[in-house]
C-alpha cells in the first residue's frame, strides 16, 4: 500500500494528523514526514509507476528519472531542515501548510504527466498562501491576496495550455515541449501558455514581483520554506519542458541583472534577500537557455546549491526578525556580539552565494559560467561576471555587514533557539561540504548527458560523465580577485561616505502598476479607482436621464401621431394585440416563403 | 570582511588592520595569477588583472547606479498604506 503513494504523498496524508497532535509530539510527527518520505523516495524504483487512464486523459503519476531525483532529493533535504528551523513554533496552521507545500512540491517534480503537474502547481500555489496569512498582519494579508491571484493565475494558464497541447497532440506526457529548433516564436500558443505559466512562477522580469512583495511578509519560519520549493519547481519545468529555447538566455541574463539594482538600496533585509533570490533564478535559466548537457546540468547543481545556501540565508536574517523583532537594515548593526553562531552562519551563507572558493556556489555556478564560455557567448558571459560582482554586493556583503557589523544599534538580545542553531549549523555544513567535495556530493548526481546525438536525461545504468575541475589555480585566483577587489571597492565606499545609507522606505517596483490605482491621495482623497467608479456611476445616471427624457419626448411625438391618426393607445392591450398580430404575421410569412 | 571577534570591531584601529590586510590581498592577487598556467576563454582574460579590475569597477557601477535609482523609485515608507 504505501510503496504504491506517489512521493510526497506522505507529507500530504500526513499533514492531516498535525492538528490531532500537540506539543512535542506534533514537533517530532513534523521532523519524521520528510525522513520517512525520503526512505520511500529511496524504496521506488526507476520509470514510470501509477498509470492510469481519466475519461480519454493517459495519466502518469510517477516518473522517476535522474531530473526529478534531484529536484525531489533536495526538495526533501529543504523540508527537513525548515521544519527543524520552525520546530519551536506552535502554530499547526503553518505546520500542515508547509507540510502540504513541501509534499505537493515534490508531487509535481515527480509528475510524469501534464495534468498531474497541474494539479500539485495548484496546491502549492493554494497551500503556500497559509504561510504568508500566518503573519496575521493586515500588510500580510493583502500581500497573500495578491500572492495567491497571480500564483491561481499562472495555473490557470497552464490548465489552458495544457489542454491546448492535448488538443494538438493527442497526448499529456510531460517531456521536451520546445521544438528542436529552440525558437518560442515557432512553438505552438498552447506550447506558449504553458511557458508563460512556467515563467510566471519561475519570477521573469516584470512577473517577478509577487516574490519580493509575498516572502517579506510572510512568517519567520514560513519564508524559509517558500525560498525553496515555488521557484525551484518552475526551474525544474523549464529544464524538463524548455531546455535549449534560446529566449532563456537573455531573459535569464536580465533576471540576473536588474534585481542586483534594487538590492542594493532596499532596506528590508528578507526582501534584499527576496531580489537576490530573483537573481540566482537568472543563472540557472540562462543554463536552461544555453542547452547543453554541462549548462543544463550547471542549473541542476546550482538550484541543488542554491536551495541549501538561500535557506541558510533566509533562516540567519529569520532568527534576526525573531529575536530583535525589526528585519530594517536601517535599525540593525553590530549583532555579532548577541548572535555570534547565527553571525557565522550567515557568513557561510553569504559566502556560498558570492562563490567564494570552497563554498557550494562557487562548484555550481563555474559549470554555468563555463558552458557560456565554452558557447564563445561573450556578451551572456559579462553580463553574469558583472551578476556576480552584484551579488558579492547585495548577499555577500550588506546582508551580513548591515546586520550584524556596521555600527552598533544598541539591540542586546538573545542568541537564536536552538533549533533555529541546528538547522543553520547542518545546512552551513552542507554548503561547505559540497564546496570541498564537489565530485561526489553533487557532479556524480547530475541528469544530463550528451548522448552525440543530443542533450538527454541520464538512466539510471549510465553514469555520469561529467568531465569539470572547479579547483584549478586559474579559476581559484581569478575568482578570489574579482570577489576581493568588490569587497575592496565596499571598503571605499563605505570609509568615504560614498556608500548609499540605510534610510527606512519603500522602493517601487513592478506591483506599482497594479497596487498605485487603488492608492488614495495623502490628505485622504479617493484613489484612482475610486474615483473612476465615481465617474463611470454619474455617467449611468446622466445617461439614464437622458434616456429617458427622450423617451417621454418620443411617448408625447407618438401620442400627439396617434390622437392626430384619431385612435386612443393608451391601453397596453392594444399594444399587446398588435404586437401578436405582428408575430403571427411573419411566423405565417417564414413558414410560407422561407 | 571583519572578523567576529568579540567587541574588537568597535575599535577603529581594528577595522583599519582588517582593511589593509584586504588591500595587501588585493595587490597580491594580481602577481599571483601569472605563477600559474593560464586558460583564458575570452582575450579580455588575458589583461594582467582583469578579474580585479572588473569586479571592482563593476562593484563601484552598480552601487553608483542604485544611489541614482533611489531618485527615481524611493518612497515614504507608509507609501502603499496611507
């Protein structure tokens, strides 16, 4: 019976005792889903399981390959150790929402059908909405609105390119949905919804901002499991569905890009980190873009990284939140000397990040870096250099400087909980044994092959092959120079007063378009919207007056024609009787001539 | 990057040991790279320092940039509550 659940079925059945249970023994239940998960994932074999049809619908609920392995191993590793970070909280809300996002997250990876797919993106999309909600501010509640509509959205238009597709092709499977060629342009519209879904929750420009307007708000604990699963599951369909679709390459490289800009001057931190997240996304897509078994290989080890080091980041500036109650660079400094553990742990974080040698990112990130140079892409390959400078900048450097150095604000406070300690301290050793041990902690894992005649997912009987020395002396150097010489140019900046301060505001950003119309004025004057409804119910009156008036004037013009004629009409019987002598007349002429 | 050792950081001095330190590490970097074989993609590469150079320009940009940025696009912070 339960070697037949699909993965993650288990955190969904599961989650459905937490409200039964209380305490430790709610706290212990939250630890043992993802274990006992994994040690199913483990059990299943390769291919395909759970085929069965629905009406006309050929449906795979399992499949099993080299891709989805990764993506699920890690999804499992992630919601292990959020949920030791948010053991200490005693809100079963969060709980089983975060039990259900994590379950249908590792559902849709392992989904081998498109309607599969479907119906997990949902549950992520509905049951990720509870973490922002649990904030119970009135901010967090209307940023989850907004959340949830754009999240439904992108599901609603997979669900119409879904059944497009079927339409066409007759079939569901989810495989390469691109055409060989690689060009959006001449890819079918239900091949295109199917992108545009995919891109909406991998956060492309200007579909980016439920990102950095959602997770800020959401909960200490509850960020750190949203920074994992939504994008990492839009990258996974992207590979799976769009690797090599040329598009990618600069819409990753502009994802990469223009996030670093606005981090730079944000003052929240969680939302410094939300844009640095964005900009992380851009390297693994432009991988996706480049489409070769080493680029797209590159996005698989680097979103394996990245979901490590960016939780180890959300969960260091969470303990902040939870232990000074303030998250505002612009009220933080000098932390280290309260938090020392959580000051070190951010550090690691950081510098996992920026792909400071032997840390994870600096394995992951080179494989991408290189398939670019290996394509002769130079421009691509500038454009993330300068990327990577930007985050040295914004993650290596403010998020720890601001917090925890800088000028000291006064906040004495305790060290973080010790859950919060244990989960941050195995997640910051994870990033540096996948720094030191690259080969055997992540290349030997990775799914692509280039079998000569094409990139393909790799059976589980070949072994991968992949050929790449992240440690020569060139790359250590080159890599040390650019990060040091940034962090010199901070120095500079910083002692020389050129350095922007921390001022408490708000940065506008593409939700301006959709959030400044149902703004009121500040001295309390109707916004936009208001004042648009305002009008458009004058308009209806006026217009309902004039109506009217012309129809007493048009009433008096057919009485005066009427009484002139010599007849009386102001009886509705009348009226009625030539309306049915009318009809018959031309139901008679219908039937007799057409 | 400062160390964590307790209260030391409140001493300018401190700060100004860790700064030049990371300003000898810089200098030393550049000379460093020429003892080892080199494997360039691109012939920028092969500029004596060009890694450095670059990160330090761009790191300078971008900082340059946001300061512009904040004209544009800062607000009060109650801008959406009001």
């Amino acid at each position: 019976m339960i070697a037949s659940l699909p993965p993650g079925m288990i955190l969904l059945i599961g989650s459905l005792l937490l409200p039964l249970l209380r305490g430790r023994i709610q706290a212990a239940w939250l630890l043992l889903l993802p274990a006992l998960s994994l040690l199913h994932l483990v059990s299943l074999p390769q291919g395909n399981t759970g085929e069965w049809s629905l009406f006309s619908y050929q449906l795979t609920l399992v499949r099993i390959d080299s891709l989805s392995q990764i993506f699920g191993f890690v999804f499992h590793l992630a919601a292990f150790l959020s949920a030791l970070y948010a053991l200490h909280v005693r809100d079963t809300t969060q709980h089983v929402a975060a039990m259900i996002y994590a379950g249908s997250a590792m559902g849709a990876v392992f989904a081998g059908d498109l309607l599969t797919l479907f119906v997990y993106w949902e549950i992520t999309a509905v049951s990720s909405v509870f973490l922002i909600w649990s904030s119970r501010t009135e901010s967090a509640y209307h940023a989850g609105m907004r959340y949830l509509v754009i999240q439904v959205g992108s599901g609603v238009l997979l669900l119409s390119g879904i059944l497009l597709h079927f339409h066409e092709t007759g079939s569901l499977v989810f495989n390469r949905l691109i055409g060989s060629d690689g060009q959006l342009l001449s890819a079918s519209p239900a091949v295109f919804l199917i992108f545009l879904a995919f891109g909406i929750k991998c956060a492309f420009p200007l579909l980016h901002n439920w990102l950095q307007d959602g997770y800020p708000q959401a909960t200490v604990t509850g960020t750190v499991f949203l920074s994992a699963f939504t994008t990492k599951l839009a990258v996974y369909a992207l590979a799976r569905g769009f690797a090599g679709t040329h598009l990618l390459i600069w819409i990753g490289l502009l994802m990469t890009l223009f996030p670093i800009f606005f981090a730079v001057i944000e003052n929240d931190l969680r939302r410094v980190l939300a844009y640095s997240l964005n900009n992380q996304l851009g390297f693994m897509v432009v991988g996706i873009g480049v489409g070769t078994a080493m680029s797209l290989n590159g996005t698989a080890a680097h979103a394996f990284a990245h979901i490590l080091y960016k939780g180890l980041l959300f969960m260091s500036m969470g303990a902040v939140l939870y232990r000074t109650g303030t998250i505002k660079a612009s009220e933080l400094g000098g932390l280290y000397k309260s938090m020392p553990f959580t000051t070190v742990f951010c550090m690691i974080g950081a510098a996992s990040i920026s792909a400071f040698p032997l840390f994870s990112g600096f394995v992951s990130k080179s494989l991408i870096l290189s398939a670019v140079a290996d394509n002769h892409q130079l421009v691509i390959w500038l454009g993330l250099l300068v990327a990577s400078a930007g985050v040295m900048e914004h993650s290596g450097i403010k998020i720890p400087y601001f917090a925890f150095f800088a000028h000291d604000a006064g906040i004495r406070c305790k060290e973080a909980p010790w859950n919060m300690l244990l989960a941050m301290g195995i997640t910051a050793a994870l990033c540096v044994l996948i720094g030191c041990l690259p080969q055997a902690l992540l290349y030997d894992w990775l799914p692509f092959i280039d079998t000569g005649t094409g990139v393909q997912v790799r059976a589980a009987s070949v072994t991968p092959e992949l050929n790449f020395q992240p440690y020569t002396s060139h790359h250590v150097v080159t890599q040390l120079q650019l990060l040091l010489f940034a962090t010199m140019a901070f120095a500079i900046l910083v002692r020389s007063g050129i350095y922007p301060p921390e001022i408490r505001s708000v940065n506008l950003d593409s939700d301006w378009f959709y959030r400044r119309p149902f703004l009121g004025t500040p001295n309390g004057g109707p916004s936009p919207v208001e004042r648009l409804s305002t009008w458009a119910q004058t308009l209806r009156q006026k217009t309902d007056t004039h109506v009217l008036t012309r129809l007493r004037q048009t009433e008096h013009l057919v009485r005066g024609f009427c009484s002139a004629c010599g007849r009386q009409t102001n009886s509705i019987r009348a009226m009625v009787v030539w309306v049915s002598v009318l009809l018959t007349a031309y139901l008679l002429f219908y039937y007799l001539y057409v | 990057m400062p160390s964590k050792n307790r209260q030391s950081l409140d001493d300018r001095s401190n700060v100004n040991k860790l700064v030049y330190g990371l300003y000898i590490l810089c200098g030393l970097l550049v000379p460093i790279q020429f003892l080892f074989e080199q494997h360039p993609h691109f012939a920028v590469e092969k500029f004596p320092g060009f890694y450095g150079i670059f990160g330090f320009v761009v790191f300078v940009a971008i900082v340059l940039a946001g300061k512009l940025l904040r004209r544009a696009i800062m607000r009060e912070e109650d801008y959406y509550d009001r």
